[in-house]
C-alpha cells in the first residue's frame, strides 16, 4: 500500500513539472535507443554473417595463392593442376576456381563497367546458387562467351530497357556474349566473390583468354565426408609444395573466419556500447537536475510532511521512487524506438529480424540503475531538510 502510494505521488509529482520531466525523458530516451539499437544492429549484423557461412556450409576451403618471395606478384594457379586435385586427394571433394576481370558491358548504345567472374560447372554448387531463369555456366561450354547475368546486373540492364532473357546478345570488351540464364539474388559474404551478385558469370576458360591478365589466385575447396579442415590444409600444401612451381598457399577456413569475426564483433559492441554510454551519463546528469529543481520547489511540502509525521527514510524513498520512474519510463520508450530502429536498419539490410532479449533487459536495467544512482544524491538531500527550516521556506 505504501509503494502504491508513493508511486502514485510520484507519478503526480512528475506530471505537475511535465515540461521539466520531458526534458529529462530526452536524455534517457535517447540514451536507451542508441545503446538499444547499436548493440542490437551489432548482434544483428554478426548472426547475419553467420547464417550466410551456415548456409554454405562449414566443410570449405578458400585457397589463395601468396605472393612470391620479396613481395612479388603472384602467377596464380594453373587450371589443370586444381582441376585433377579430387583424383589425387582423397580429404578433397570437389574444387571450383575462378578468376577475376573487369570490362565495359554495352549493348543498343549504352555502356557500363562491369566485373566479370571466370567459373566452372562446379562453383554453382559450391555456393549453393539459384537459378532465376535458364542455366548455369557448364564445363562444357569451354572458351564460348556464355553468360550467367547476376540478379543485381539483370535488374540494372533490364531498368535500362535491355533484354536479358536466355538468348540474348550482349557485347562485352568488344566480344559478342550470349547470355543462358540470370541468377537469383543471393546473401553476400563469407567466401562468396562479391561478382556473383554484381557481375558478370563466365566460363573459366574463356575469361582466361579473353583477358590475359587476369589470373586464377584462388579457389574453393570442399571437404569430403569424415575429413578434418587440418588434414585438408595439410594436403593441400603437401600436393602444391610438390609441384614444380612451388607456391605458398594462404587457406581460411569457415572456423577461423568466423572466431575472426567474432573477435570483431565483440570489439564493435564494446564500441558501440562505450558511445552510448555517454548519452546515459547526460541524461542521468539531467534526471539528477530535474530532481534537485523539485527538491528546492517542494521544500515546504518537505516540511509539512516532516510535521504530520513523516520519517526521514519515507521522504528519501519518496523522491528516490520519482527518480526511478522518470528513468524507468525513458528506458521503456528508448527501448521501444531503438527496437524500431533496429528493424529499420535490418529490413534496408536484408537481415533476418530478431528482437535481442538481452539488449532489451540491459536497456531497462541501466535505467533503473541510472535512476537510482542519479536520484540517490537528491533524495538524501530531501530528506536531510531541517522540517522548522523547510515549512519556513516560501
């Protein structure tokens, strides 16, 4: 009955000073909606990253070639020897390489710069792609300039009024190119090559020839059944040492890239929270303001209460319980608008949406801290009032 009360009186209190209380909410307000919706974005964007890996699985190799000694640029693989890799390896499933190059797309007069991606057959399955419409590059295809478009190049071709169904002719770097399907958009990330969303999709061989320069530097390679990622680091290195072109291998694996990100993501959050904890210190600030003003306003209430009886203890609980209001109600509403915001972010982004329970639980009890911590000091000061003294007050 006597919190009931309390709660009452101070839910009444704040209401009489509304505009001094407002302003207070503010502080807290945003201070919860930052911390809220940074952590939140934060946690977001990690599991995010880590669907995508999932989603590819964890059984992938990426493997790069290093640069040679003394900071040379590196040759790149040769095509065959990655391709017989399966034969010879038994910890080695499948392989998909694939090069890289960049050129000017035009057709009907109009012209863009695009990068293009040198594949294989096997590069679809690797990175688990979908077909909008017609096919995937085949092994068969060899040097022919067929053409796998990406969603996000069809879309941009199409809003200029160009034809990309199975069939069509475009011109790239001054080559006749015939596309033979479109891809379906697909989470960045991971290992995949940001082309397969922007570029253009190639045979392997015929990208090789196209452009001289452009060099396979790097390739997939998918774990068999009951293999380690260290027994597969291991024969890779084995297998390429051997050769003779000896080359240094640089190999990440799934495990090592997500404990990186990981790292990452810890390191962000810190971050993120470190800045919006100086919002909450400025809003406490406020809290502790707005409850001294009322301390000084209601004096001789003070002092009234003292005389009708009232202990100490009751008079500091009093403003304590309006300070932890006034924080609890801004933490609330920040916690309602950086969830928003956060759904917001997520929805522009692409990411799945997930309320985050802990953030929303660190949101309300920093302000139930902030309230009391602030509002300790102005209560003991209500409380330490001479009652003689307060009822003088005017």
């Amino acid at each position: 009955m006597i919190l009931k009360a309390n709660l009452r009186e101070a839910a009444r209190s704040l209401i009489s000073a509304r505009q001094r209380s407002i302003l207070a909410l503010l502080g807290i307000v945003i201070g919860i909606a930052s911390v809220i919706a940074l952590v939140s974005i934060g946690t977001l964007a990690q599991r995010e990253s880590m669907r995508q890996f999932m989603e590819m699985g964890t059984d992938i190799l990426s493997v790069q070639a290093e640069q040679g000694r003394g900071g040379g640029t590196s040759k790149g693989f040769r095509l065959q020897d990655i391709l017989i890799i399966p034969e010879g390896l038994s910890s080695i499933a499948t392989v998909a390489p694939y090069a890289s190059s960049y050129g000017e797309l035009r057709k009907d007069g109009k012209r863009m710069g695009i990068p293009a991606l040198g594949v294989t057959e096997s590069f679809f399955h690797m990175n688990r792609l979908t077909m909008a419409e017609g096919r995937f590059i085949s092994d068969l295809d060899g040097i022919t300039t067929h053409a796998c478009l990406s969603s996000n190049l069809a879309a941009k071709l199409k809003a200029q009024g160009i034809s990309t169904d199975p069939g069509s002719e475009l011109y790239y770097d001054n080559r006749k190119v015939t596309v033979v399907g479109t891809l379906e958009p697909v989470a960045m990330g991971g290992m995949r090559p940001y082309e397969i969303q922007e570029g253009l999709l190639m045979p392997l061989p015929a990208v090789l020839r196209m452009s001289p320069q452009s060099i396979i530097n790097t390739f997939m390679a998918r774990l068999s059944p009951d293999f380690t990622t260290g027994m597969g680091t291991e024969d890779l290195n084995t297998y390429f040492s051997a050769l003779p072109d000896r080359m240094q291998l640089r190999i990440m694996s799934p495990e090592q890239m997500i404990a990186h990100m990981e790292r990452q993501f810890r390191m962000f959050t810190l971050l993120l929270g470190a800045i919006g904890s100086i919002s909450l210190i400025v809003g406490g600030v406020g809290v502790m303001n707005v409850m001294l003003v009322s301390v000084t306003e209601r004096k001789r209430e003070i002092g009234i209460r003292r005389a009708l009886g009232a202990r100490k203890k009751d008079i500091q609980w009093q403003f304590l319980i309006e300070s932890v209001l006034l924080s609890l109600v801004g933490g609330l509403v920040g916690s309602l608008i950086g969830v928003a915001t956060s759904w917001g972010i997520a929805r522009y982004s692409g990411w799945q949406f997930e309320i985050i329970h802990g953030a929303l639980i660190l949101g309300v009890g920093v302000s139930v801290a902030i309230g009391i911590f602030f509002g300790y000091y102005p209560a003991r000061q209500a409380a330490a009032l001479n009652p003689i003294q307060a009822l003088r007050t005017d």
